[in-house]
C-alpha cells in the first residue's frame, strides 16, 4: 500500500532525492565510497558544500552581503547562538510570541540581553498571527517564527520596521519566494522541507556581526564557521548531501516560485473540505492558515479514533495532532503530491458520509 507521509518532521522527501541519496550511500561518484565515509576533506565533499551553497543563494536570492552556512544543532541551538551572537550584553532585542517555538527561543535569549515580547498570540492558544504592534527603533533585532508547526499558523507579511528581522524558517523555508534583503538572518532545521534532521541552514548578514561585547566561544561564533566554510570541525555530511539534492529538486520543478504555486493549490484543497465538511473545523485562523502545516478538529471527539484508523487503511500516515492540542495536523511540504492530500479529504468526506 502506499503511504502518505504527512508527519510534521522528520518528514517527507521526494522519491528522486530518496533514490539517489540511497545510491550515494553505497557508492558516491563512482568513488567505491559512501557518501557517508568521506572525507569531509576531498574535493568531492568540497563539491557537495559548494554546490549547497550556490543553490541556497540562487532559490531565494541570497546576496554576497550574506553568509550561508551549514551547521549542527538543530534550529533550537539557534535560539540561543542567535541572541549570542547579536545580542550586547546592555542591548535589547525584540520577540513576537506565536507558539511554543518562539516562546523556547525567548527563554533561551534571555540569558544574553533584555528581551521585549511585543506581541503574543498565547491569548488564543496562538492560533493566529498578533499584528498592529510596534517595533521599538532601538532593538538589535525582531525575532519571527514564520510558520508554526504545532498550531498551524504561518506568516503571511513582514512588520514595516528598518529594524533587521531575525527568522526560524525551520517549517516553510523554499515553499515560496522571499524578499532575503529584509532580513538580518534567517536559521533552519532542514528535517521539513530541505533534507534529513541533522543539520541547519543558517543565512545571516556579515555586518551584523562583531558587534556584542561578550567573549563567544569558537564553536559558536559564526565568524569561526564564515572562515572555515562550514567545516570548523567535521560537517554533517550525509544531510548536507541530501538538502543539496532537495535543492536541485527544487529548482528542476521550477524553483521557490512554482513551490509556492503547488502549495497553494494542495491547502486550498485541504481547507475547502475542512470548511464544507460538517464533521470538521480548522483550528487557525483563517487569514494566518499555514500552507505547511494544516490543523483541525472533529466536531464530534467520539469519532476520532474511526477517523485515525481510516485514515491509516488508505495509507495516510502522520495525521494525529501534536500532543500538546490534540486534534488532527496533515503536514504538507514541497515534496507532499497533491493526490495524497486529496486521498485525505476522501477519507474526511467517507466519514462524514457514514456520520455527518
């Protein structure tokens, strides 16, 4: 049976990546290596980062002003070498609250400065995005979570503000196009729309560096990581390689461009049977619905169980909600097809057939 893989994360790849990142493992470059015990050091490898980068930079329009970097960590080491980094001991730097995400990477930040939360959707159960707030002229920084995985919320517009936007895009990195100059730094677990979990793409502006007035440890000092090319210390190879093949995906399907088309078609369609379908209602709210990561509820609880286990007979995988607000999330990133999301409503129209 065929499987629709809808989990937050790790999470689905496309078929062409998984296929040749399987061949590499045995053989990469018709070296008789794998992928996964080369030297980090050979200029095959060197090839792989290389590569990574210039398709970083030319899928979302990366400028030389940035540095694109391939780290270790997860976007959560992020939270705090972030605030680190940027962040003067007698600076101040804001943070707007839109779910659990936002709220790890404030407590982790404020270890190194003052932070101001100059908006927050807790008030809701962060089931939408605050705005109309204002952004005090002498933060260091706003702090955004442009999509939020477990309540399914995502941003769709950018504060009027000249003060730098620094970004967890972990969810919704490459699903649509983005206006890179706005930011100061964007960081990214790739284990959603990029490759495997392991490593996290990190785009930051150079002269946002060297400005705090605290001693940084060499392993976490991006300046270490900007002069060694991402290779301080032994890089994680194997999901580096994979994100660069995501990458290429992405650009042979037509770029961030057409991602962001597909996107919008397969949530439309999920959303139409969410709002039609009297057994179901969306947990977000309407204008910040995510593309990523769609979230509802069954009108009658009783029936969760018969829904789940539908939808595992018709191979739709992932589906239970975080544990946290229960209910139901279907994961869809770049590589979800559109006919496994429609399997989906089928078994969403099934249910309300025998029930609605």
């Amino acid at each position: 049976m065929k499987k629709h893989n809808f989990y937050a994360g790790p999470a689905i790849l496309p078929k062409d990546v998984m296929r040749q990142a399987s061949k590499a493992a045995i053989n990469f470059n018709n070296s008789g290596l794998s992928i996964l015990e080369i030297s980090h050091r050979s200029a095959d490898f060197a090839a792989v980062m290389e590569e990574a980068e210039s398709l970083t930079r030319e899928l979302l329009g990366v400028s030389d002003d940035y540095a694109v970097l391939f780290l270790t960590g997860g976007a959560s080491s992020q939270f705090y070498m972030s605030a680190m980094n940027l962040l003067a001991t007698d600076g101040k730097a804001c943070y707007v609250d839109t779910g659990a995400w936002s709220t790890k990477a404030i407590k982790e930040a404020k270890a190194f400065g003052e932070i101001e939360i100059i908006a927050s959707s807790k008030d809701k159960n962060y089931t939408y995005i605050p705005k109309r707030y204002k952004v005090p002229t002498d933060a260091a920084y706003l702090h955004l979570t442009s999509n939020n995985t477990i309540s399914g919320t995502q941003h769709n517009w950018w504060p009027d503000t000249d003060v730098p936007f620094v970004c967890d895009m972990s969810s919704d990195i490459f699903s649509r196009p983005l206006d890179v100059n706005r930011f100061g730094m964007i960081y990214a677990g790739a284990q959603k729309n990029l490759g495997p979990a392991g490593v996290t793409l990190v785009i930051i502006r150079k002269d946002m560096l060297g400005k705090v007035n605290r001693e940084i440890p060499t392993m976490l000092d991006y300046k270490t990581h900007i002069a060694k090319g991402s290779a301080f210390n032994t890089p994680p190879a194997f999901p580096i390689y994979v994100s660069m093949l995501t990458m290429r995906w992405i650009k042979a399907k037509g770029g961030v461009a057409e991602m962001a088309k597909k996107n919008k078609s397969k949530g439309g369609l999920l959303y139409r049977e969410i709002d039609s379908n009297p057994l179901f209602v969306g947990t977000a709210a309407k204008k910040d619905r995510s593309l990523m990561n769609v979230t509802f509820l069954l009108n009658k609880p009783e029936l969760e169980k018969e829904f789940l286990d539908m939808c595992t007979e018709a191979g739709c995988v992932g589906i239970k909600g975080h544990r946290s607000v229960g209910g139901f999330r279907a994961s869809i990133y770049n590589a979800m097809p559109r006919g496994s999301v429609k399997v989906l409503t089928e078994v969403m129209q099934a249910l309300a057939a025998k029930h609605g």
